[in-house]
C-alpha cells in the first residue's frame, strides 16, 4: 500500500460517517415539518389557537369598556339621587317646620294686636 491510499482511507471513513450523519439528520428534519405529527403542525395549532385568543380577548376588552360606561352612567345617577335625597332631607328638617310656626307666631301676634 502506498502513502496516497493511505490517506484516502480515513477520508473515506469520514466521508461515509457524513453521509450516515446527514441522512439521519435529513430524517428528523423532515419529520419535524411534518403538518400532523411534528413541530409543523404543533406551530398550525398554535397559529390557530392564538388567533382564538386574539378574538376573545378583544370580545372581553369590548365588554369591560360597555360595562365601565353602564357603570360610569350608575354612579353619576346614583351620586344625583343621594343629592337629591340629602335636600329632600334637608327642606323636609328644615322647610318644613320653620315656616308654619312663623305663620302662627304672626296670625296669634295679629289676633292680640286686633284685640
């Protein structure tokens, strides 16, 4: 055996170790982007999934923006009722009392001035 064939021994050992290598290698790539089994399809239902989420989300997001404006009109209705509520209590403690005993007062001071 000479020098050169030699040499080309372990560059074909290596070469065949490449080639088992890279068949391997194109096997699990390939099953891998595969669209019912592999890493393809588990990113197809993710895509999917996520897009769910999307439209969810904003149904959610336009609920809580209907309901914080109902409650929004709530509050100031709410806010106008007990002001409304404390002058009711207000002219019913105060109005309502006070001027009839000053009608009185004025008619028995009238009655005594006539007589």
């Amino acid at each position: 055996m000479n020098m050169t064939l030699m040499m080309q021994i372990p560059v074909l050992v290596f070469l065949l170790a490449t080639l088992i290598y890279c068949g391997v290698l194109a096997r699990r790539v390939k099953s891998l982007n595969d669209l019912e089994t592999g890493l393809g399809g588990a990113i197809a239902v993710m895509t999917s999934e996520i897009d769910r989420l999307d439209r969810a989300l904003a149904a959610a997001k336009a609920d809580a923006l209907k309901a914080t404006e109902t409650l929004s009109k709530e509050i100031e209705r709410a806010k106008e009722e007990r002001a409304f509520w404390i002058l009711q209590q207000k002219f019913s403690q105060n109005g309502g009392s006070a001027p009839v005993s000053r009608l009185r007062r004025r008619k028995r001071k009238e009655a005594l001035e006539d007589a």
